[in-house]
C-alpha cells in the first residue's frame, strides 16, 4: 500500500470518535483506492514501455526515410538526365523526318526546276532570234513590223522573269523545308502553300516509281486570304497528309491494276472563323484496327524501313500544340480516306 | 500541217508559237494545244481528221502521255496520226513503253528545237 494511504488507514484506526463499523468500511474503500492506484500504476508503466518502444521506431523510420530520400534523389537525378537526352533524340528524329521528307522531294524539285529552267532558256534563245529579226526588218525600214518583233521580245522576257522566279521560289521553300522551324507565324497563302507540296510530292513520286499516276483534283477557296501560320511547319503537315494520300491509291492500284481510276484531292474552304485544308484520296482506307493508332509516334502500316511512323504524330503535334487547331479523320476501309486540318483564324 | 501538242504547261503554247512563228506565218505549220491527256482525247474525237502529228508530254497529272498514245494507236481510225513523245525522264522503261504502244518517236527535255524543226519539216 502507498505510504499516504497507509497514514491515512493507520489514523483511522487509532480514531476514538468513529464507530468499528465505519472503521471497516472507510479502510475497505482506502483498500480499493489502493488497488485502483497499482492498477494506474501499471497501465502508466506499460504505456511508457510502449512509448520507448515507439520513440525508438520512429527513429528507424525516419533513418530509413532519409536513406531512401537520398535513393529518390539519385533516381531524380537520373530520370532528369534521361529526360535531357530523350529530349534531344526527340529533336534528331524531328529533324531526321524532315529530311527524309526532303528526300522524298528532291526528284519532285527537280523535275520542278528543270521545267521552269527550260523555259528560261527557250524563251532566252527565243529572243535572241527575234531581236536578229528585228534588226533585220529595221534594215529594211519596216518599222511596223520591227515594233511588233519588239512586242514579242517584251513577252519572251516577261516570261524569263516568271519561270526564273517560279524556280527561284521552288528553291527557297526547300530551303525552308529543312530549315529548323523559328516557330514564328507569319502571313501565309495556304492556297500556294498546298498547291506547291502538291506538286512537288506528285512529281517526286512521279520520279521514283514512272508507272504511277493519280489525277490531282483541288479545289481551294479563294476568299481565306493570307493567314498567320507557322508555315514550314504547316507545309510539312500537308506535304504528310499527300504523301500518305498518294501511298494509299498507289496500294490500292496494285491490288487493282484495272478500273480504277487512282485520285487525290485537295481543297481548303474557310468556315467562320476557321480555315480547313482537307486531302482526301480514294485509296486503300484505314484499318478499323488501326485507326486508333494513327497519330502514335512510330506507328506505321507501312513495310519495315519504308516509313517512320512519325509523319502523322508530328502533323499532329504541329496543327494541335503549335497552331491551336485539330486533325480530323474519316476513312472507309478499301474506299477512302479524308483528313481534315482545322485552322483558328 | 496540223500538230497538236500536248502538255500541262500552259507556256509551252508561247514557247511554240514563238519557236515556229516563221512556219506558222508561212502557213507551213499550224499547231493546237491541250493542257491535259483528257483534253488531247477530247479534240482528236471532235476533230479526228486534223492533227495529223502528237507530241505529246508524258508526266501529265491524270491521263498520262503513254496513255494518251495508247488510245490514240488502238482506238483512232486508219491511220492513226503520228505520235511523238516528249519526257523530262529520258530512262528506258519510258522509252520501251512509249514505243511498244506505237510511238513514231521519242524525245527529251529540254527539247532541241532545231531538231524538232527538221523533224516536222522531214514529216511534211
């Protein structure tokens, strides 16, 4: 018993003026506080033992914590260097697609050059002969029909001009094909823009494989305008969309060498406030199965070494993040397909 | 003599009017142009009898040249005009279909004009 309550029970006992019963009864309860005081006693003493124990886990654990806090960081550390290089393969493939684009172009250039060029040097031969002509009529004194020789040496040389130039912007949109994106937008023609990539995938296609042809249907609105964009970058999206376009017919026309007529359409229209640009093809279609998958990088349908599989994510990735606007796409299996590039203008 | 040249550049009717502007002046040659295969079909139908030389461009978009050639050969009336090629790919595959579906002759861009002249003028 405590030592209080042993004082108190002992003067209890020794009182005179409390009767025997009360006695009994007031060191009955004293007994009972006593044990209640022991019972207090352990619990606080089991619970101080758990407390050590506790204080000395949480120890462990927080050495633990900090062990692995500094894992965390290694792998941090790692995973950011690894982001850096991911990054950088990134841009290498971008620009690796970029030119094998401009490797499937350089026959279309060519041709495209090679025309204009000879023009320049017909009409430049051309003048030439007429200007001997002129002479000679002036020798004669036949003004009249110097003037009118003139007149066509006006045109000749009228004609030099444009051809030189038609070549002259040939070259420079190459130029800017392979070029790294500024990213700025600027003032765009997209009627141009799309007639050019037209003509340079047809003919590099032309070029590359001489039994392959496809009639180019287009039909452009004439109302868009010029329109800020990133043109390089919008220029490859639908040199992309035509190449795949072409591919498709040209699949198709070997499944169907007879009776089918192989065509590739392209049409931009401005809606409100919107540009579409659309290439549709009446080639092979889009797998049901494949169709979910089509602007993943590094999905392709086509044979192993033939495509990237980059074409259309970075079409993607270009119309969506670079210019706020959509891809849409509809297709038939066997019939066509039609992508649609949306524009906010 | 009439030709008609066939090519989907527009110049190229410039270019010639020009090149044979002392023939056409003398009445020696007369020339008609299409811009397509399509357009070529559609003149020899309404005009089957006149042209009695093609030269023909072959990388059209649409109807080819070879094309061209192969229906004016198997489907033109007795006898058929004469038809010359002209290509920017001067390669064998070209030539050897060219003068399977019947080609009177085969020729590359750039084209000499001067040789062309005496050619037409031998024809004539």
């Amino acid at each position: 018993m405590s030592p209080q309550l042993q004082t108190i029970s002992d003067f209890i006992k020794n009182s005179s003026g409390i009767s025997d019963a009360e006695k009994e009864s007031l060191l009955k309860t004293i007994k009972e506080a006593d044990k209640n005081l022991s019972m207090i006693q352990f619990k606080l003493e089991r619970i101080e033992k758990d407390r050590n124990t506790l204080s000395v886990m949480l120890q462990e654990s927080i050495e633990d914590l900090q062990k692995k806090s500094l894992v965390i960081e290694d792998a941090n550390k790692a995973l950011t260097q690894t982001l850096e290089e991911l990054k950088a393969t990134q841009a290498q493939l971008i620009q690796s697609e970029k030119m094998a684009s401009l490797g499937e172009l350089t026959a279309g250039i060519a041709h495209e050059i090679q025309n204009p060029l000879n023009f320049v040097n017909n009409f430049s031969e051309v003048s030439n002969e007429l200007l001997d002509e002129m002479t000679e009529q002036l020798e004669k004194g036949n003004t009249n029909e110097a003037k009118a020789i003139a007149n066509e040496v006006k045109m000749s040389l009228e004609k030099i001009n444009l051809h030189g130039k038609r070549a002259d912007g040939i070259v420079k949109s190459m130029l800017q094909h392979s070029r790294t994106s500024n990213n700025k937008k600027e003032p765009t023609d997209i009627n141009v823009l799309a007639d050019e990539y037209l003509r340079l995938a047809y003919h590099g296609l032309r070029a590359k494989d001489k039994s392959f042809n496809a009639a180019l249907k287009t039909d452009y609105d004439e109302n868009i305008g010029l329109i800020k964009i990133i043109s390089q970058d919008i220029g490859r999206v639908i040199l992309n969309l035509i190449t795949n376009a072409f591919y498709a017919v040209m699949e198709k026309k070997k499944l169907h060498p007879v009776g089918y007529e192989p065509t590739v359409t392209v049409s931009t229209k401005k809606i409100d406030n919107k540009v579409i640009v659309e290439v549709k093809d009446n080639g092979t279609g889009i797998s049901q199965k494949a169709i979910d998958k089509i602007f993943q990088p590094f999905f392709t349908t086509k044979p192993t070494g033939q495509g990237t599989g980059l074409g259309l994510s970075l079409s993607y990735d270009i119309v969506t993040k670079g210019h706020g606007g959509e891809i849409k796409v509809e297709t038939k299996e066997g019939e066509s397909t039609g992508f649609s590039v949306i524009l906010p203008v | 003599m009439k030709i008609l040249v066939v090519d989907d550049e527009k110049d190229v009717q410039v270019l010639f009017e020009q090149r044979f502007r002392k023939e056409i002046r003398n009445k020696e040659m007369e020339f008609a142009f299409a811009y397509s295969g399509e357009d070529a079909l559609k003149y020899l139908n309404d005009l089957s009898h006149e042209a009695v030389l093609i030269l023909s461009d072959i990388n059209m978009p649409g109807m080819s040249g070879l094309e061209l050639l192969r229906h004016i050969k198997e489907k033109h009336k007795l006898p058929p005009p004469m038809v010359m090629m002209i290509t920017a790919y001067g390669d064998a595959e070209n030539y050897n279909t060219a003068m399977k579906l019947g080609a009177d002759d085969f020729l590359t861009k750039p084209l000499e004009f001067s040789l062309l002249k005496e050619k037409l003028k031998a024809i004539h």
